[in-house]
C-alpha cells in the first residue's frame, strides 16, 4: 500500500477530459493523463535549457523585486497591495526591465532574471494574470545582436528538448525554425543566416497597402478606417500610434513562420533608443510566431533626459485616459545618469515557448496551476 486515498482516484483508462477540472486540481489531471504529466516535464526542461544556455554564454543571474514601490517595464496595469508595518501600496512587478538595468549599470555587464511577473489584464488563450518571463540585457549590444541572441535560445532550446529537430507541429502547421535569410547586405552587422526581418512599415505594406513611409496622418487615418481597423481616441493622436494600430489588428495574426518586426514607433516604446538613422523610431524588436508574440527587445535607451522626457509624455497619457501609460520612475533615472553602457535586452514569453514546444493551444494548459474564477463564482 502506498497511500490512503479518500476520493474516487480517476479512471486510468478514460483519464478526466473537463478541461475545467484539469486546471482547477491539476494534481488530479496528471495522474490521469500522461500527456498532461509529460508536457509539465517537457516544461522543466525547457527553463534549465534556457538557465543552462545562459550560464554558458556567461550571463548572470539575479533577482529583482516582486513587490515595488513604483511599477514598471511594459505596457500593463499593476495589481497593487498593501505593506501594513510601512503603511504603503505596493505593486506586484509587471516586468523585471528597470531594476535589471539598473544593474547593468552598477556594471554587471551580463544578466538575466526567470520569474513570475503579474498583470492586471484579461484572460485568454495566451495571457493569464501571472506568467514567467525571462529577461536578458547584456552591455555593448544593440538590437540586432540581441535579435542573434533570441534566436540561438530559443533553437538551442528546441532541438535539445525535442530530440535535435527543428520541424515544430504547432495546431496543425508545421513551423520550420531554421535560419534562412541572409539580411547582410541590408543591414552589414547583421551577418549570417536569421529568421525573417521586416520593419514594421513593411509589414503594414505588404499586407494592407499603406505606406505609412508616404501618407500623411488624415490620409492614413482614412484608409486605416476603410479596411475597418478600430481607431480610439489615443491611436488618433499621430501617425506612429496610427501605425501600430494598423499592425496590431491588421498585420500580427498573419505572421505564421517565425517573424521579427523591427524599428517601431517611439510612442509605443518609451524604454527604447531612438533609431539611428530614422526619426520618429526606435531600435526595438517583436518576434512573431504563428500570429502570436513571443519576444520583446531593444537598443536600450541610456540618456537621462531623453528617458524624462519619455515618461513624461506617458504622463500625459495615463492623465488623458491611458491605464497602460507607463509612470515616472525617478530612481531609475538616477541610474542612468550614473551612466550606463550601450545595451541590448529582450524578454521571452516562457509560458507561450512552453506551448509551442508542446503543440498546447492554451496558456491554461501550460501553466501548472492557472488563475481560476473562485469555485463558488462559478
């Protein structure tokens, strides 16, 4: 006898198909569905691939606050608590960006932090409330060596916990994530063969016909409303939240083979450098994977006043009615004017890599024990 079980144990032939269930008593689904059993260890494995890579190209790993006084580092509503000793509300972190930079620059030139980050936001197929990211930020690199790095994590990963393949089965599509396209000759530091690159005016061109290189703002405005992109007040506002309006409801859902889109407005990028040789932009990157975002990165912005002057136009958003706007963080620009190095960095998705590399189609089934409406809501 091994145990006592008090509760019927499930059936070990039929297993429990209330996906309801599953993710309510997790522990239940997995002694019932092997499946369920192998895809968590499948997880496992894919987070000491990713801390096993790292460690191996010399990054370090640090830990930065959950609770903090001031939120920061996305685009995202915070959930806030209370501390009774200080009297205070504290927020749980949205993302590990600022305080990860602002080791960079007391001169930790390599690092990297895996852990929860929490978002006051909807539930769907790829969001849930709490989730696992990991963020890298590495001193004298730029984007494009940072888009290099998302690249060899995420195959180095893949072909080890897949048994060396590269052909991925996700919901019916095959995804081939070998490196094809050779972009040297368009962009001379960016050698060797990567996934696809556009910028984010070329895939708004290609799929829709705009030129956001050649309209003015009231002719975007109107052709955007024509092909029924849905304007609100803040995406009204200039041509570049016109711009990524577009993309985001017009362009993401059709990037099937693994796509990174590059230099996007800097109004919807308040923590990236400007670009080098296009006003109006910044050095940022997404990577697309059938029509979902798997990674975020960018040049680092590392000027004091060009980073006040970005979040105070957040200011100005969040007061006109943006809950997403991000806020003034004064200790973070202490840091920079401490000074910190050219850097790259990038956030990876843990939990969507998980369910791509286990052909998963909800975030829910990829997270051992997901947010869940209390039972008695129910």
């Amino acid at each position: 006898m091994i145990s006592k079980a008090t509760i019927p144990f499930p059936d070990s032939y039929y297993g429990i198909n209330d996906p309801e269930l599953c993710r309510r008593h997790r522990e239940i689904d997995l002694v019932s569905n092997s499946t369920s059993l192998q895809r968590f260890k499948l997880r496992s494995r894919i987070i000491r691939s990713i801390r096993t890579y790292l460690w191996n190209a010399g990054f370090d790993e640090i830990e930065t606050p959950v609770l903090q006084t001031i939120y920061g580092g996305a685009a995202a509503r915070p959930f806030i608590t209370h501390h009774n000793t200080l009297d205070i509300d504290l927020y749980l972190r949205i993302a590990t960006e600022l305080f990860l930079k602002r080791a960079v620059c007391g001169g930790m030139e390599k690092v990297f932090e895996i852990g929860r980050v929490f978002r006051n936001e909807g539930i769907d197929s790829t969001h849930n409330p709490e989730f696992t990211s990991i963020e890298v930020y590495q001193a004298y690199a730029d984007y494009f060596q940072i888009m290099a790095l998302v690249e060899d994590l995420i195959c180095a990963v893949a072909t080890e916990v897949l048994g060396g393949s590269t052909q991925i089965d996700y919901q019916g599509d095959k995804i081939s994530i070998d490196r094809q396209y050779d972009y040297s000759n368009i962009y001379p530091t960016f050698t060797g063969k990567h996934w696809r690159v556009k910028t984010m005016v070329e895939a708004v061109r290609d799929e829709t016909g705009l030129d956001f290189d050649t309209l003015e703002f009231s002719e975007a405005k109107s052709k955007a409303e024509a092909i029924g992109v849905r304007l609100t007040d803040l995406n009204t506002q200039n041509l570049g939240y016109l711009l990524y309006a577009v993309f985001d409801q017009k362009v993401e859902s059709t990037l099937i083979e693994p796509t990174f889109i590059i230099d996007f407005p800097v109004e919807v990028s308040p923590l990236a450098k400007r670009h080098r040789s296009k006003p109006g932009f910044v050095e940022r990157f997404e990577l697309f994977i059938h029509g979902t975002e798997y990674s975020n990165g960018f040049s680092e912005l590392n000027d004091p006043v060009d980073q006040r002057q970005r979040f105070e136009e957040q200011l100005a958003q969040k007061q006109a009615g943006d809950d997403e706007a991000h806020p003034m963080d004064e200790d973070f620009i202490q840091a920079l004017s401490l000074g910190m190095p050219n850097c790259g960095g990038m956030g990876i998705g843990v939990d969507r890599l998980v369910m791509f590399l286990t052909d998963t189609q909800s975030i829910r089934d990829a997270i051992l024990f997901p947010t869940m409406r209390s039972f008695k809501d129910t």
